[in-house]
C-alpha cells in the first residue's frame, strides 16, 4: 500500500521533510539510539554477567535469580520510565537508569541458569584435575554456559533498544522513538518509516550479537544442537 | 496417587474457565460503575458517551446516531465533551470516542467512517493532513483554505472559535518590564542573552526557532524543555522566555506574558468541527447550528478557564463541559 | 451568523462574552501541588480511569494469551509431527518477537487501522515464540518410553496425545504461559499509542500534566502489580498441577 511506499521514501531521504530543514536525519537518530541502548546495555553486562555467573558457579541464590528474572520481565518499560520521570524528571541518566534495571534481570538470571547448569562431572572433574575456583569459571563453565548466556544478552538488548524508543513517548528526546512520538511534525509516513528503521535496527542488534555467539562458543559445542528436553521446561523458555 | 495425569489436564480446563469466569464478573461489577471520562475505555466497546443522556425532545430526536471522536490530549478531550453534551442536549444521539489519536490517525479514522466527525485546528489541517508549507495571512484564509482541501474528500468545515491555540512565547512580567518587551522582535538586541526554552522539535521546526530567526532575525540561546516543564522552568530562571500554548490554563494567573508574534509565525490555529458532508445533511440544520453556537461561544479565556480546570484542578474534561454548557444554556 | 457552504467562511462571532462558570477548586492541596501520591484523587479516580484502565487491560492481555496460545499449540503440535517446520516457526516468531513493540504497533495500523485489531495481532505476536517454544519443548520432553508403553496399550496417536503427551508437557506449556502473560502485560502499556485501551493510557495523560505524580504511579503500580500477581497465581496453578515439579533436581 501507498503508505509503505511513503514511508520508504522518507527513507531514501534520509528523513528529510520538505520545508524543514532542521530535523535531525534518520542515520543521527539511529546513531544515537544505539548509543543510548549500548551505554545501557554494557553496564548491565558489567553489572549481571559477574553477578549470574558468581551466583551461579557457587549454586547459591537460585530462588532470587530466577525470580528476579521474573520481576524484570513484568515490569512494563514506559512505567518505569514514567516512575523514574516523576521521581527524577527525565534526562539521560534516568533513562539509562531504566534500561539498566529493565536488562539485568533477563542477563542474570540466564547467566545463573546457564553456569549452574553446567555438567556438574565436568567441574568436578575440572576441580580433581587442580583447577581453581575461578580458572573453573572461565575455562569449563563460562564457555559451555555461552548459549544461555547470550540468550539472555540478546533478550535484554532487544528490551533496551525497544526501551529506549519508548523513552521518547515520555518525554526523553535523543532516538529513533522522537519521530514516531511526533507525528505531527513528520506525518505518518515518517513515523511508518522511523518504525521499520526501529524494526531494522533492533533486527541488526539480535543478529550481530547471535554472530558474536557463534564465535564465542567452544568449537566443539557448535557441532552439536543442544538437546532442549535436557535444560527444564521452565527455563528453557528464558532462553 | 491423587488424580490421573488426565484428571490434571481437566483440573487446568476447570481452573482456567473459573478464571474466566472471574474476571467476566468482575468486568461486569467494574462496568457498573460511572462511565468513564476522557481517560479510556474498555477494548471491546471504545464508546463513551459524556455525562448527560440525551434528552428526550428536540430537533435530534429521529435523527440517525452520530459518532465524534477527539485527539489524545485534554483540549481535544474537552472540545469533544463539549460538542457531545451540546448536541445531545438537543436530543441527538451521540457516541463520544476519546483519544482516537494524533491529527492524521483521527482523519484517516474520519474519512473511513469510523467517525462523522472531529475538531481540528486550522493550521494543523493544513501542514498535517494536507501537507501544505505556505503559511496563510490571517485566520479566515487558513480556514478558507482547510475547508477547500477537506471539501474534496466529502467532507466539511463548519464555522472556527474565536479562540487560537498556536505556540506562544512567554515570559515572566518582571523580565519584560526590564528589557522593554511586548513583542517577539524586541527580543533581537538581546542577542545571546535570551535563554529561549522549548521542546526539542522546536528547535527544528519552521513554527519554532527557525522561523523566529528568519523572520525576526532573534538569536537566542536555546535550552531544550520538556513541554510539561514549561511553566516551572520560567518560574525558576530556568530560562528568559518559553514556548507555551497560547490556551495554557496557566496564563490565567497572570504570572505570565505573552509576546506578540505580528508576523504571524506560529500560524493560526483555531478549532472547527470537520464533519462529513453526509452527515451534516442527514442531520438537519439544527445540528449545524447547535455545533456553530457552541463554537461561537469559545473563546480564548473561556477555554483556558477550562484547561485551567482540567490540567491544574484535574477535574474530568466531561464535567469542565457540562458546567460550561450549562452556564451558558447550551447544556 | 450564517456559515454554510458559501465561498466565505467567517469565524462564528461571539455576540457577547460566554458566561465562564466558576469551576471552583475540587481538587485537593495534594492535587495541585502535585505531591508525589494523593490517595484522595486515587480513590476519586478509580471508579472513572483507573478501574477501566485496569479492566481494559486485562482484556487485551487475556485476549492475546489466549489467542496466543491457539496458534502456538497448533503450531507445536504440527511442528511436532512433522520436525522440519521448527526451524522456520522459530526464525518467523523470532523476528516478530525482536521487533520493538512501538514500531510493531505503527507498522500494523497502515494496513489494518488504528483499532484492537492491530492491538491485538501484535500482542499475540509477541506471545508466539515463547508460547511454540515451551509447549514444543514440553511434547518433546516426553520420553519415549512412556510414548512406547502408550502405543503398547493400544491407544491411538490422537489418544497418546491427549491422555499421556499434553498431560505430561503441562508444566512446560504452564510455565510458557506464565512468562506469556507477564511478558504481555507490561508490552499492553504502549498499546494507547494506537487504540485507546489499557493502562497506558492514564500514564500517557498524567506524563501530559506536569507530569501529574499520583496518577502516573497509581498506573504504573497497577501495571506492575497486575504482571507480579498473574505470574504469581500461574504459579500457582503451576505448583497445582504438576506437584512433582516441585522437588528441585540436583
């Protein structure tokens, strides 16, 4: 339809509108809007990804884990931009504080999942053969936790993205999410457009990331399909 | 053992149709209560009608059922309430659907007939929905020529308020007084030293910044503003002069002054109900001149009483309508 | 003043200034002051927003769970039999799941409008990989001995399904659904952007206003109240139905 084609013309011009010759382009916004999700994502990597696969390596924790999972994934992001927005009115750092709370709890709970899952043979025999606490961690069970684990990175850089578009509905103004909140000013082919460069950009973040998956699992896992009656039912879905 | 694994499975069927049942009741309990105002609706049924039944008697008794629908924000949502109550009160039936959404959704939902009719800006019709750039000389060609574009869709523009709702530039009294200001272009000798805020597309946009530079050739330094802040950033010295809406509720106080804009940048922005060509003739004359009194009777420090009543004292744009009506034997 | 169809459109002249009636201040201090939660307006508030919000909300949830999970058994089940559809099943919904809810949302209403329908078929979008996964994962949990003894028994591949498959992936299928109505609980807030229904719609009028504090954390915490007590009712329901799951494995 004739919208879609519209749309792919604001597009080609880069979100250009006649007559308005300060709007910021698509490529600036989608900049930006990875920037934004990136800062967000890495320091929920920095925060979860020691926390999960500490807690995990030790067994301990599994109760709050999984359900902070749980909590993490019921918490609606606009709500909690708004809350952060009320509280704190809404500049970067809110809204960096929001996505930081929205991703760790998907990257905690799959990293957990994923290291305390691992084979417990392997570690011990890993232990018998003199290994250290930490060489366990890095060189028997972090590698074979590589698929959970980035399970969960994906998820949480998908909600980040996805956030951080949402963030302009509340006011935040810096992403892809301005054109979409302002259709006024672009009309709807412009938000059609910015929509499928979101659908896009997100799509690139999640195939990238699964990329860097492939290269960082142990050659010898990747020959192999995870069978998934292994994992249980319940986590499996976290995956 | 307690039960078969498919006992279980009838024990889920069981559980999840008492669930259902639940949640049935109490949907039907929570329908009971007073209808809702401009917030939301259920999705099943996205019909509101305002507080007021329509009356038993009047030149709309006969007439066939007609659908209004507003944008999502409160002057809309009380413009809404306004033409609804009005017309019902002349004894038409009138389904209210709040929050529609943005200028072009609302108008695709109008010429697609999920709705016979809306309020709509001037100005806003023109940029948004007809795409035009050139900006017109006065309310009446804005107007004149919003109601030529919607003309060739089978649709019309009754008569416009009095009442103009465009961006505005404000600032606190005593900064005028010292810097000798009543109009936008006094504002260029202080170059700099004018801390101009607005939301960030106003920086961007022909109705904004740009415009005031290329027309008043004004060079101020902008701080971007989220629109809800506007008020409490002139207040505390956040910023010289803001981007408010020229309706605000908040320029009652008197706490605040607008600057002139002669040369019309911010464009003309007053309301009138655009409604399908069909419509307005299957409705009758009085239906016409029911929507065009209530129109005459808005102006611009009657509607920012009610916005005032609305955003400041939170009160439901249903019941800021009713009283206004009311008041004035419309309602 | 006659405005008709006439060549000139004049504004509709006022012949005097309306009677502007004195709204009076019925909010209280709390109110307009804006404090951070006035449980006054809260109280006032429920019956005309807060309880059609919550109740709207629901509905789509329950809705797009429940249409969700149709086509998601469906789906697994077929995928089931016939082991070469996963592969595809699992790329589609995975790229409707990656997609940000706002855009998704957008790209529905050019082709089928700014209403529920768009609401709803993005919702159940979202449900899909999640709910196919799960159940799929669930049949296949089943081991194949007991599907031997089944067999063994006489009982027919419809009967094998429904008496012995079904029952023994339910807490599989129970935990997908847990993680399907939370997950799209908290996606139904952005669904005001298009349609005019749910939680999202008291945030977005209270971020308008100031932003008004008390409504957008009575919406807010609803909203998240409502995702915590459905997953803790499922499970619930979860811990009902399958008593066995409860002893952790080690």
């Amino acid at each position: 339809m004739h919208e879609f084609l519209e749309a792919f013309r604001f597009i080609a011009h880069n979100g250009a509108i006649a007559g308005e010759p300060g709007l910021p382009t698509l490529t600036h916004l989608a900049l930006e809007t990875l920037k934004v999700a990136a800062i967000g994502l890495g320091i929920s990597i920095a925060i979860a990804v020691p926390l999960g696969v500490w807690l995990g390596h030790l067994h301990r924790g599994s109760f709050a884990a999984i359900n902070l999972g749980n909590i993490g994934r019921a918490l609606p992001s606009l709500a909690v931009l708004a809350i952060g927005d009320a509280f704190l009115g809404l500049g970067l750092t809110v809204v960096e504080l929001a996505l930081v709370v929205l991703a760790v709890p998907p990257i905690v709970t799959n990293a957990y999942l994923g290291v305390d899952g691992v084979d417990r043979d392997l570690v011990d025999a890993a232990r018998g053969m003199g290994m250290s606490g930490s060489e366990i961690v890095t060189r028997v069970e972090l590698p074979l936790a590589v698929a959970p684990l980035f399970a969960g990175i994906r998820t949480a850089a998908v909600f980040v993205v996805s956030t951080t578009t949402i963030a302009s509905l509340a006011g935040f103004s810096g992403s892809l999410g301005d054109v979409i909140a302002n259709e006024t000013s672009y009309h709807f082919s412009g938000v059609l457009g910015a929509a499928i460069c979101v659908a896009a950009l997100a799509l690139a973040v999640e195939g990238v990331l699964t990329l860097l998956q492939r290269a960082l699992t142990p050659r010898g896992l990747r020959l192999v399909e995870p069978e998934p009656a292994r994992v249980p039912p319940a986590e499996a879905a976290l995956a | 053992m307690r039960g078969t694994k498919s006992g279980r499975f009838r024990t889920l069927v069981a559980s999840g149709s008492a669930a259902l049942a639940v949640v049935a009741g109490l949907t039907a309990c929570g329908s009971s209560s007073s209808s809702s105002t401009s917030s939301s609706s259920s999705s099943s049924s996205s019909a509101t009608t305002g507080a007021a039944a329509p009356t038993a008697s009047g030149p709309g008794v006969g007439k066939p059922a007609v659908t209004i629908g507003d944008k999502n924000f409160s002057e809309e949502n009380i413009l809404g309430a306004l033409y609804a109550q009005a017309l019902q009160a002349k004894g038409y039936k009138v389904t209210l659907k709040d929050n529609v959404g943005s200028s072009e959704i609302i108008y695709k939902a109008l010429t697609s007939g999920q709705i016979d009719m809306y309020p709509e800006y001037t100005g806003v019709l023109l940029s948004a929905v007809a795409g035009q750039k050139k900006n017109p000389s006065s309310a009446g060609a804005a107007a004149q020529e919003a109601k030529a574009f919607v003309e060739k869709q089978g649709l019309t523009l009754l008569g416009y308020t009095p009442f103009y709702d465009s961006n505005a530039l404000a600032t606190l009294p005593a900064y005028a007084r010292q810097h000798g200001l009543a109009r936008i272009p006094d504002l260029k000798p202080l170059g700099k030293g004018v801390k101009l805020g607005g939301p960030p597309e106003f920086a961007t946009r022909f109705e904004g910044l740009p415009g005031l530079v290329q027309e008043y050739g004004v060079k101020p330094t902008f701080v971007p503003i989220a629109i809800e802040l506007s008020y409490k950033a002139l207040e505390s010295g956040q910023v010289n002069v803001q981007n408010v809406f020229s309706t605000d509720g908040q320029l009652l106080s008197g706490k605040f002054k607008i600057l002139e804009d002669p040369k019309h940048v911010f464009g003309f922005q007053n309301v009138a109900p655009v409604v399908k060509k069909s419509v307005l003739a299957a409705e009758g004359a009085a239906f016409e001149d029911t929507l065009n009194r209530v129109t005459s009777t808005l102006t611009i420090r009657a509607i920012q009483q009610m916005n005032a009543a609305v955003s400041i004292d939170k009160q439901s744009a249903t019941s800021v309508a009713q009283q206004f009506l009311k008041a004035n034997g419309l309602g | 003043m006659f405005v008709g169809f006439g060549p000139v459109l004049s504004s509709v002249v006022a012949a005097a200034e309306p009677v502007i009636p004195d709204y009076g201040a019925q909010s209280s201090s709390c109110v307009v002051h804006n404090h951070f939660f006035c449980a006054d307006w809260v109280s006032h508030n429920w019956g005309p927003v807060l309880w059609p919000a919550l109740r709207g909300h629901i509905l789509l949830a329950l809705v797009a769970v429940g249409i969700g999970f149709v086509i998601s058994l469906a789906l697994a089940l077929t995928a089931h039999r016939y082991g070469w559809l996963e592969r595809p099943t699992i790329v589609v919904t995975t790229i409707l799941y990656t997609i940000p809810s706002l855009a998704l949302f957008e790209l529905l209403v050019a082709p089928v409008g700014p209403n529920v329908y768009s609401a709803e078929i993005a919702l159940v979008s979202y449900t899909l990989l999640i709910l196919f996964r799960n159940i799929l994962t669930g049949l296949r949990g089943v081991p194949s001995e007991v599907l031997e003894a089944a067999e063994g028994m006489g009982m027919s591949r419809k009967q094998a399904l429904t008496r012995v498959e079904l029952p023994l992936a339910l807490p599989a299928i129970v935990a997908g659904l847990r993680i399907a109505v939370v997950t799209i609980i908290a996606l139904a807030t952005i669904v005001y952007t298009i349609y005019n229904a749910g939680l999202g719609v008291p945030i977005h009028t209270a971020l308008g206003e100031g932003p008004f504090k008390t409504e957008l954390i009575a919406a807010g915490g609803l909203a998240i109240l409502l995702a915590l007590t459905a997953d803790a009712l499922l499970v619930l329901l979860q811990r009902l139905l399958t008593p066995w799951t409860r002893a952790r494995a080690t």
